[in-house]
C-alpha cells in the first residue's frame, strides 16, 4: 500500500502533468490560430499577386499592339518618303549626296559622284556635319 507521502507525491506529479498538458494543448492552440492568420495573410497576397500580374499583361499586351501600330505607320512614311524622292528628279544628286557624306565622302567624291558643283558639295557636307552635333 503506499504511503500518504506517496499518494501525495504521485498527486502533484500527476496535477503537473494535468497542468504540463494543459499548457501545451493551450500553445498548441494559439499556435494553430496563428498559422491560420498567416495563411489567411499569404492567400490574400496571392490573390493581391495574381492581381497585379494580369494588369501587367493587359499593361504588355496593350503596349505590343501600339508597338506594332507605330511600326506600320514608320513603314508607311518609309514607304511614302522613298516614293516622294522617287519623283523628284531633282533631289536625287542631293539625297545621293546626303547618304555618301554620312559613309564618310569627300566634297571631292561629291562631284564626282553626284555631279553638285563645288560649292553645293560643300553645302551638303556642312548641312550633314551640323546634324551630327
């Protein structure tokens, strides 16, 4: 039989342990309620994300199609310039000349080339160097 020492004993032991439960299953629970917040909290970041990342494909998508709209139009006005020097005759020698300055010409392969007098080449050359600055 035991003792009232050791029933007394064997009380507080079992009381602690009553309590060493209690505390846990309590820090267990807050435990839980936290990790629900935190989840919560992630899946409205998500949502917040996801979001986010479709405005920023309709922002691309819609930026795609304006890229492509300005490179029809820079086509068009490549096509409608290259027609426009076409039917001019008389500033072929010079749009010759323009493009044979920018490759590095001379006044000299100017008139050659192009047949523009001295000072029309040297007109052209200045024009072309005061664009590049």
């Amino acid at each position: 039989m035991m003792t009232s020492w050791e029933t007394l004993l064997a009380g507080l032991l079992l009381g602690l342990l009553l309590a060493g439960l209690l505390a846990l299953g309590w820090g267990l629970r807050r435990q839980g309620r936290r990790l629900a917040e935190q989840e919560q909290a992630l899946r409205q970041r998500q949502e917040q994300l996801a979001r986010d990342l479709a405005s920023f494909q309709q922002g691309s998508i819609r930026m795609g199609e304006t890229l492509q709209e300005v490179s029809q139009q820079l086509k068009r006005l490549e096509d409608k310039q290259l027609k426009f020097e076409q039917q001019d005759p008389h500033t072929m020698p010079y749009n010759q000349a323009a493009r044979l300055v920018s490759m590095g010409a001379s006044v000299e392969d100017l008139t050659q080339s192009c047949g523009l007098s001295k000072a029309e080449a040297e007109l052209v050359v200045k024009l072309h160097a005061a664009r590049r600055h």
